[in-house]
C-alpha cells in the first residue's frame, strides 16, 4: 500500500477530487486529501458554470461541483507520492504529479480552448517532465460545463492509471513539457466566451431548432475485391441509398450473406424514441432493399450490431453500453429470432466492441465509458481462449485515450499479412470522420495499433462524415451523417 497525498484547494473541493481520491484508494492506496491555500475557479468561469447548469444536464455527477464538509488532512511527511490539484503549481517536494490542461496546470485553461471552439489535451507531469497525454473526447461542442466535464473525466482516468503503474515501478518514458502556458485572465475568459462562444452557442441552437443533426444514412454497394478498405477511397462503384420513412434512421451496418442471400443489420432510430432498436432488411442483386424490419429490442439503447458466424452458429453482439453488459445473442431463426445467449462481459460500459481471432484466441477492442466523460475517447481490449469467456482485461488498459483513434467504426479487416481496424475521429464532431489503423502488434501484454490513415472521399459522392465501415464477400456497406430538416421546416419547404 502506498501512501498518496492529494494537494486540493481548502477552501474548493470538487466531486473531481474526491473521485481520483475514490479510484486511488480502490486500488489499494492509502489516500488522504489535504487542504492548501490555492486559489479555487475564477469568478466568470464560475459565474458561467453556474449559468450553464440552470440550462442543461450532464450524463453523472458534475465533477466541478463544489463538494461541502470534507474532511481534509494535514501534509504526510512519510508520503511516497504527491498530487497537486490545485492548478497553481505548487512546489511539492518530489516524487510529484500534477495534471495539465492545454500546457496550463489550470481548468481554466481548458475551459477558454473551449470557449474558442478547441479542443483541449491533457498530460500528467512528473516532476516537470511529461510521462502521459491523452486527446479526451468532447461531446457537446456548445457547452463549457458539459466540455469540462468530459475533460475532467478522462483527466482522471489518465491520472488514476498513471499514478498506479507508476507506484507500481513500471518506467513511462519522459518528455520535456516546453514552455508552461500562463492561466487565462478574467477578462481573456470573458472576451473569448462573448465574442466565440455566444456566437456558437446561437448557431447552434438555429440550427437544432431547424435541422435534426444527429442523423444518418447507411449506404450500401455490391463489389468485386476493390473494397474500401482495399483501396482506402469511398471511389468506384456507385452507393446505394437504404431509404427510410423520415421518421426515423439508420446507422451501424453490417452485411451478413447466408445461403445465397445478402442481409444487412442496422440500427433502427426512431425520432420519437430514446433508444434504438436492431433491424434487418435483405438486399437483393439488383439492389433493392427490403423494408427494414425489428429483430432485437430491449429496454435499453442498442446499435452496433455485429453479426458473424462461429461454431456452426450465427451470433450477434451488439452495442449494449448503457445497458451495462455486453451481450451475446444465438440465431434462433436467422435473421428473424435471436435469443440472448451470455453475458460475456459484466458491469462495464462498452461502447462498439469488435471481435478479432488471432494467435488462438478471441479479441475484443471497445471504447469504455468509466461512469463519466465521453464514450468515443478510451479504447480498451479484452480478451478469452473461447467466445463464451471467461474474458480478462488486457494489462494495457485503457490502451490509449484519443478521440480520433480509439472508437471501432466496423469488424476486423484481413488483407494478406495485415490486420485492419476501422476506427472513428471524433476531432471535428461525433462521426466527423473515418480511417483505417493497422494492428502490429497483439498478445496478453502489449497492443500495438498504427495511427489511422483517414478514408479518402470520393468527388462525386463526397460522404465527408461516415462513421461505419463494413463488408462480406460481396456487399460493402457504410453509413454518414445525412442531417434533414425537421417536420415543420419540411412541410414548410
């Protein structure tokens, strides 16, 4: 057990405090919080927080919340390693640790990138040399409380895991952090949130009040070998359009051929709904599709549904995170009837999980949502010598938190020696983009992924925006972000 003391302002503790104290201490730490004289959140970062939280929900705790009546301890001379929290730099004797935020020890840092339209990346210093960095996802672009709140979280996820595998004796290799960026000035917070924030926030609001922006659109392809992922160009033979009701759309598809037949599972999102269903329609030779029809509801939001045949079975594990489980279902009746078969992962919010063989035995790559934060930024890997499991973490979770090369967009790709994953950036938005990273490197202690090379787009069929990429051995299937106008505006036009 190693002794842990975490430096916070004493006058300014925060639900982020004590969730690092909580993470720390559930992996066997002695964590005390103690309570220096530090300056806590300036006033119009506050003031706008304040503002902000009348307005909107965050999926979790606020974790810039003010927490009252926390007792708070005095400095351990014995302790074997400090933390400061407090985001003014405090000289600490070593070893010790400090997060920082766009090169600034200060959120408030963080919160004026926001403010400008950026996106802020985190690292963990220590004792001035930088030993970790993650580029967090931010979900909602407009908001600076739900922004910070997405940054915090995986703050704290890099933090926690660093802190550990460092107490630990597990050497990080060390950079030099460059030149420290000063803390904004009130008056740089105020002016960048009137003159770049307001003016996005209003945009923003036109364009949800006339434009349903998180929709898309699966498209879909016959091909001869020259797939996507072959070439790395959207080019060559024409899309195909599945068309929907406008009520409704459909995203996540994965083609499954079967008996001379070619079937494409969808996610199947009704406006008028708070969670999707898995559908199915069948696409015939010369094109048509089917109307798509439900083969799996729960209660629960389900997507992602990814179908392959093993052991003379056909299966299905589809996205299930907010559910809390991932979820194996058994083809009772293909494609129609599915039955839930095991749980093959507990308790974990798993985002997108892609199945791999190799070296003899099964893989699973997803993003994991740690009960805060962004599901799109922290890719994690498991693994089992069956499907059924038991299935173990990978040692290297999470293997890397960056919001443009962490997320599968589709299964696992052969190509001769190589193996491919297609994985989402979320740099520019969620679904902004795809590419494809290649897997070097897999066994029980390292996973090695290259950086994604980005999916070209085609001039006559841009698709700027896809986000799913899939194939068999004759149909290939993609989705992109296809905003519509909303009813009234339609009737209107």
């Amino acid at each position: 057990m190693s002794r842990i003391d975490i430096l916070v302002p004493d006058d300014n503790v925060c639900s982020v405090h004590m969730l690092v104290a909580k993470r720390l201490a559930e992996k066997g730490h002695d964590v005390a919080l103690v309570g220096v004289a530090a300056p806590g959140v300036q006033w119009p970062l506050g003031y706008i927080l304040r503002l902000e939280r009348k307005a909107v929900q965050i999926r979790g705790h606020d974790l810039l919340e003010p927490v009252e009546g926390v007792e708070l301890s005095r400095s351990r001379p014995d302790a074997e390693l400090r933390i400061d929290l407090t985001g003014v730099m405090l000289p600490i004797a070593s070893p010790g640790l400090r997060p920082g935020f766009a090169g600034s020890a200060s959120i408030a840092k963080a919160a004026r990138v926001l403010m400008a339209g950026g996106l802020p990346d985190i690292e963990i210093i220590l004792d001035g040399e930088r030993i970790a960095r993650a580029a967090p996802m931010v979900d909602s672009r407009l908001s600076i409380l739900r922004g910070l709140n997405d940054i915090l979280a995986r703050m704290c996820t890099l933090l926690v895991d660093t802190t550990d595998h460092f107490l630990k004796g597990h050497k990080a290799r060390s950079e030099p952090t460059g030149r420290a960026h000063q803390c904004p000035t009130n008056g740089q917070l105020i002016g960048t949130y009137l003159l770049s924030t307001i003016p996005r926030q209003t945009a923003g609001a036109a364009k949800r009040l006339g434009f349903r922006l998180n929709r898309w659109r699966v498209s879909y392809r016959f091909h001869n070998g020259q797939t996507v992922a072959a070439t790395g160009l959207l080019a060559g033979e024409p899309w195909i359009d599945l068309p929907d009701d406008g009520d409704r759309f459909y995203a996540d598809p994965f083609p499954f051929e079967w008996q001379g037949r070619y079937f494409i599972f969808i996610e199947d999102f009704c406006h008028a709904s708070t969670k999707a269903v898995i559908s199915v329609t069948e696409v015939f030779r010369d094109g048509a599709p089917t109307v798509p029809r439900v083969v799996i509801e729960e209660p629960y939001h389900l997507s992602y549904p990814q179908v392959f045949s093993h052991g003379g079975q056909i299966w299905m594990l589809p996205e299930g995170g907010s559910g809390g489980d991932l979820v194996l279902y058994r083809a009772e009746s293909f494609p129609d009837r599915w039955v839930r078969h095991s749980v093959l992962i507990p308790d974990r919010e798993l985002f997108d999980a892609t199945l791999l063989e190799h070296g003899g035995k099964f893989w699973l790559f997803a993003t994991e949502r740690d009960g805060y934060g962004s599901a799109s930024d922290t890719l994690v890997v498991y693994y089992a010598q069956a499907l059924e499991g038991p299935w173990f973490p990978h040692r290297s979770n999470p293997v890397r938190i960056d919001r443009a090369a962490a997320r599968p967009g589709g299964c696992f790709v052969r190509m001769g020696d190589r193996i491919i994953l297609p994985l989402q950036n979320g740099t520019d938005n969620y679904g902004g983009g795809l590419g494809l990273a290649d897997l070097v490197e897999l066994d029980e202690t390292k996973v090695r992924l290259t950086l994604p090379v980005p999916i070209l787009a085609s001039a006559k069929r841009p698709y700027p925006m896809i986000h799913t990429l899939n194939s068999s051995d004759h149909l290939e299937v993609i989705d992109c972000r296809a905003p519509a106008p909303r009813s009234a505006l339609r009737r209107v036009v």
